[in-house]
C-alpha cells in the first residue's frame, strides 16, 4: 500500500493555480496528477469545493499531495482559444493534469492556464495574516477535542469543520484548556513572538491564561472553518 506525501500543506492559501500545485510534484515520474474536488458545507449551507491534486511517485512508491485553496469556481482557456472562461470547480474533480500545468476534464475538454477563484470567507482568509494567539486558540480548541487539524486530507478537514461546537462552547474549551496547562505547568512555550514585515525587533508576550472568544472566533475564520457574520 503506498504512502502519502503532502507537499507544503501550509503553503496551500498561496496558490493560485494548478501549475502551482504541478511545480511542486517530483520530475521522478511524478508529474502527471489527478485533481480531486471534495465538497464542503459551511455554515451558511454554502457548498464550496477542496480542491487537492493527487500524483503516484513511482520512484519513491509513495502518493505525492498538493492542496490548493478552496473555492466555488475556476478560470481558464480551452485549448486553441485566447477567451478566459470560467467554470464550476465541480468539474475539475477527476480531471487529469500535467507537468505543464494543462487539465484535462474528465469529459474530454482540454484547459490551460487554470486559476482558482477563491470563495469568501475562504479568500478574505488568503489575504489576512493570522496572528500566533488566534492560531494558538485554534490549535487547543482541536486539542480538547483530540484532533490535530494539521496534514489532513481534505476529506478530514471536512469532518473537522463539522465538529467544531457553538463559540461559547468553544470558547469554554480554549480556556478550560488553558487553564489545565498552567496548573500542571505544561505550556509548549513560555512566550509568543510578534513579528511581520517591517518590525526593527521581534515582540515577545507571556503565554496568555484566557483567550477571548473574539480571538477564537477570527482564528477559525481566517483557516476557513467558520463564516464571519456578516456573510450569515
């Protein structure tokens, strides 16, 4: 049974398209790719598309993965034609793609230059940068519920958004956790470091006793995995 590599998962808001899921494939046998498009229900019953392509390593008998981020639509030419078309995302799933970044649909029809179309709040989420306590907040809430939201599958990550209970329970959880740390003295660091592009100096905070549920709630918005309110 082969093994499966993901390749950069925590790169994966950065792509733009599926070329940039094919430059990252291995040249030993490994550049020609599946694309796989699992749906996603959020919150707001919208339906959007994880889109992930899949590549047999031949060489290193293992599946090589590269995620991309997640959307309703995608732009591309069809072969012999300048004009950008857009399509449902749906319809990348099973498609065949190559070193050279061309798909090929699953009904015959050939595109180049294929870009994704980020859908909100999953686009709003590309663009804005997490900061360490939100992503801390995450990281514990799926801690309490003994998960670990990192490497998954996109089929995962679709039963982890389900699981994620109402914020005030959440909230609850993040600081019931908090607080269990601190008692047993088990913190993973003794400080959080600040820093982005254009500081002098990195800026050190103690690791927090509370997390607001404001906190909680934008890290989980900014990784997809809630609907900010106004889009309700």
């Amino acid at each position: 049974m082969p093994s499966y590599e993901w390749l950069q998962p925590g790169e994966r808001n950065k792509r733009r398209s599926i070329a940039d899921a094919t430059d990252l494939l291995p040249s030993d046998g490994a550049r020609k790719g599946e694309i796989r498009v699992v749906g996603l229900q959020l919150r707001s019953r919208e339906v959007v598309g994880q889109v992930a392509v899949f590549a047999k390593n031949a060489v290193a008998g293992s599946i090589s993965i590269v995620t991309l981020p997640t959307c309703k639509k995608c732009r591309g030419r069809r072969e012999g034609s300048q004009e950008v078309e857009e399509f449902d995302i749906f319809r990348l799933d099973g498609a065949i793609v190559d070193g050279s970044g061309t798909v090929e649909l699953v009904d015959g029809t050939r595109l180049r230059a294929v870009e994704l179309v980020p859908a909100l709040p999953w686009s709003a989420s590309m663009h804005r940068n997490r900061m360490s306590l939100q992503e801390l907040a995450v990281d514990l809430l799926f801690d309490t519920l003994g998960e670990d939201r990192y490497n998954r599958s996109p089929q995962e990550y679709e039963r982890l958004a389900s699981l994620i209970p109402h914020i005030k329970e959440a909230h609850h959880r993040v600081n019931e956790r908090l607080e269990q740390l601190q008692k047993t003295g088990q913190q993973p660091y003794s400080a959080i470091c600040y820093f982005k592009a254009g500081d002098v100096a990195p800026r050190y905070v103690p690791f927090p006793t509370k997390i607001s549920a404001e906190t909680l709630r934008k890290g989980l918005i900014a990784i997809g995995l809630r609907t900010p309110k106004w889009l309700k």
